[in-house]
C-alpha cells in the first residue's frame, strides 16, 4: 500500500510532465498566441470534466445533458452582462414576465391540486381542467408580448437584451441556472434506471437547445449575440496604450503580438483561479463523510438504503453540484468566445468529449478529469492539422488524381479516428484511467 501510494503523485506528475510538453512544443513550433488559446479552452473544458465527474464519479449518476448545461452557462452571460436592448423591455418586457409567473403558477395549481384532492376521477379531472385554463390564459399573454419584442428592431436586437452588469457575475449566474433547471430535472428524472436517465437527460438538453435557437425574445436565437463584454482588455486597447508598446519594444515583442499573448494569458489567470477553486472544493467534499457516503451509494445502493441513507436525495444533491459547475464553464466558454452562438452546440463537442476526459484521465478522480481535460483537447484541436500533414507527406509521392485528393481530404477524419482509438485504447489498457480513482 505504501509503494503504490508513493507511485501514485509520481504517475501523475510524470503524465502532467508529458501533457504540458505538448502545449511546450505547440508554442515553440507554432505560436504561443495558438498554445494559449488551447490552453485556456483545456482549462475550460476541464471544468466540464470536473462537474461531469463529481455526477459520475462520485455518484454513479449516467447523466449525458452536459450539452445542455452548457448552453444555460452561456446563455447566463447574456441576462446578465450583454446591454439592454433599446426598446425592448418598453416593447412587451413586463407581459413575458407576467405570462412566465402566470405559467409557473399554473404549474404550482397542478400540484398543489394533486396533493390535496382525494384520488380518483376528480383529482384527474380537476388537474387537467387547472392545467388547460392555465395554459391558454398563459400563451393569452406571453404570445402578444414575445411577437412585440421580436419585432422591435429584429436585425439589431430583436430580444430583451441583459443587464449590462459585469461579465463576471454571470459565472456564477450560469452556475445557479445550470442548478435551478438540474433540480427541475432531478425531480422527476433521477427515479429512473441510469439508461432511462440517460435518454431523459439527453432529451432534456436538445430541448433547452431548442428553445435557445427559437425563442429570439432570449438571446436572439440563431442571429446570435456577438460583441459580449470581457473581463480583459481588448487587444487594441493595449496597443494603443504607449506605456505597453514601450513594455514590448523592451523586450523585444511585436505589439500586435505581445497584445495577443497578454490577454491570454490575462484569461489564463482567471480560468486557472476558477479551476483550482473548484478543485480544492471538489477535493474537500470528496473526503469528507458526504464524499465517502456518496461513494457508498454509487458502490452500492441496496446497502447505502438499508443503512438509512436517502439515495435519491444525495443523487439529487450531487446531480445539482455537477451541473452548476458545467454551467460555470458554460459562461467561461462563452465569455473567452465573446458571442453566444446556439448553432455550435453539439452533443460531439459537449457530451461526448468531455465523457472521454473524464474516462481517459479516471472517473472518481478530480485531477484525472483535469488531465483528461487538458490532453484530450489538446488532442482534439491538433490532430486534424497534424494529420493533414502526415497525409500531404504520404501522398506527395503520389500522381494527382481522385485518390489522392481523396485521402487529402479524408484526413479532416482524423480527430474522430483518434478519439475512438485512445478511447478503446484506454478502456483496454487502463480501464480506470491514466490516474484511477484511490
């Protein structure tokens, strides 16, 4: 136990020895400007991992609506720090919250109808009688306000517009919407068997992606909202700032590049404040009592309920914890990207590859996650290039023609070949990962 405890730090050293050499070559073959900018997504899509672990790796909890929580994240960015949009609240702002409340109380009727009326033909006929009134004076009044405000200046806004706060603040915002909607989910879903679960929450994220791409009146749907504030300067400002430009000609640097490099690296700092952050809070959870009982449930739920524990309480808690921080990650992505785009979100980029570091860098370990984060990214952004050029080298021999440029292009196909090979290479090799859980 001492020996394999020792090898423990040691093996993980050794492999964030290795993950960072490859961001070390990227920037000194490349550009330290691309290095960076892999490196601050790597840390982003590290926290992805993370949330996505606390919900697996602690829990057990197959939950495949990552792609969801992320779009809330990014879309918190805008109710939050984006600027109103001129009109638009005067436009019909007070009849969509009015016909929000009157929905949400429509809901709260339903239930409370449920709960209090006698089982049998009356309840049923007076919760839907309560759900169908409530619907039509609902849509009575959202429809006329939504129509309002998407015709007020559709080619410029179109949308209510945010609350012009600091972008900083949606982090956390994303986090508790992520939340607010994993309660709504877990409420209803976390009683199914895990591949119900699975379908349920994959379900759920195409709708809250669906919604986002529709309703214009939110976030502009698929127009888009571009020029988002940053928590840094912008690259023009520094240069044309002349205690920076004296700054870079001191030690050499072009200005435009310099700039560059200084805001990454500015987005570094942050994005590597939040991660560590929430890996020392993630860490401290997981070996208090809550961590070691969450564990217990994930092993073995049949004995975890006998000993008394609330399974599908804990579940709950933790499916909470894990989403608020995919949410936090959603309004970082969003904000380094400085524009909410819901066209880009897809289940490749946003389930499946954050499933992959988590299970190549070792469910149930934080630090896995963050390595997985790191390598699998890194991996996912440089292989196509990579393979583009090893198939412009193996081909060059080669007559130009159909099968040539065939290949030449077949190498696009690289990043997916690349992930299913590490994949069922670590299953095989290292079931539990390249830092398996203790």
């Amino acid at each position: 136990m001492t020996a394999q405890a020792a090898a423990g730090p040691g093996r993980g050293l050794l492999l964030a020895a290795l993950v960072a050499a490859l961001f070390f070559a990227t920037g000194m073959l490349q550009s330290w400007t691309l290095a960076l900018l892999i490196v601050n997504m790597a840390l982003v899509s590290s926290i992805m991992a993370l949330g996505v672990n606390i919900q697996w790796g602690y829990a057990g909890l197959f939950s495949v609506g990552t792609m969801g929580f992320v779009a809330l994240g990014g879309l918190s960015v805008v109710l939050v720090s984006s600027s109103p949009a001129p009109g638009g609240w005067a436009a019909g702002g007070p009849g969509i919250v009015l016909g929000l409340l009157m929905g949400a109380a429509t809901i709260a009727a339903a239930v409370m109808a449920a709960a209090k009326l006698p089982k049998g033909r009356t309840r049923t006929l007076g919760v839907a009688v309560i759900l169908i009134v409530g619907f039509f004076i609902f849509r009575a009044i959202f429809d006329p306000a939504v129509q309002a405000v998407e015709a007020n200046n559709p080619a410029a806004h179109g949308n209510l517009g945010g609350l012009g706060l600091p972008v900083l603040m949606a982090w956390p915002v994303g986090g508790l919407l992520a939340a607010a909607v994993a309660w709504a989910i877990g409420k209803t879903a976390l009683g199914l068997r895990s591949d119900y679960l699975a379908i349920a929450t994959l379900g759920i994220a195409e709708i809250i992606l669906a919604v986002l791409k529709n309703e214009d009146w939110l976030g502009r749907g698929v127009k888009n909202v571009i020029s988002l504030p940053r928590p840094v300067p912008y690259e023009v400002d520094l240069q044309r700032s002349q205690a920076f430009l004296d700054w870079a000609s001191s030690w050499g640097f072009d200005p435009i590049t310099a700039s560059s490099i200084v805001v990454r690296l500015m987005y570094t700092g942050l994005f590597a404040a939040v991660l560590l952050a929430l890996i020392w809070l993630s860490q401290a959870a997981l070996h208090s009592p809550w961590g070691r009982m969450m564990r217990a449930i994930r092993d073995n739920e049949v004995s975890a309920e006998a000993m008394g524990k609330d399974v599908t309480r804990r579940h709950l808690q933790v499916f909470i914890l894990g989403s608020a921080v995919i949410g936090i990650a959603g309004a970082m992505m969003t904000t380094l990207d400085g524009q909410l785009t819901p066209g880009s979100y897809s289940p490749l980029r946003f389930t499946f590859l954050i499933w992959v570091m988590v299970i190549v860098g070792g469910s149930g370990n934080n630090w896995g996650s963050v390595l997985g984060g790191f390598l699998i990214w890194w991996l996912w952004v440089m292989v196509e290039p990579i393979g583009n050029g090893l198939m412009t080298v193996l081909t060059s021999g080669m007559s130009d023609g159909w099968l040539k440029a065939h290949l030449i292009n077949s190498a696009a196909h690289m990043r997916l070949l690349t992930m299913g090979v590490i994949l069922l290479l670590v299953l095989r090799f290292a079931p539990k990962g390249l830092l398996p859980e203790r």
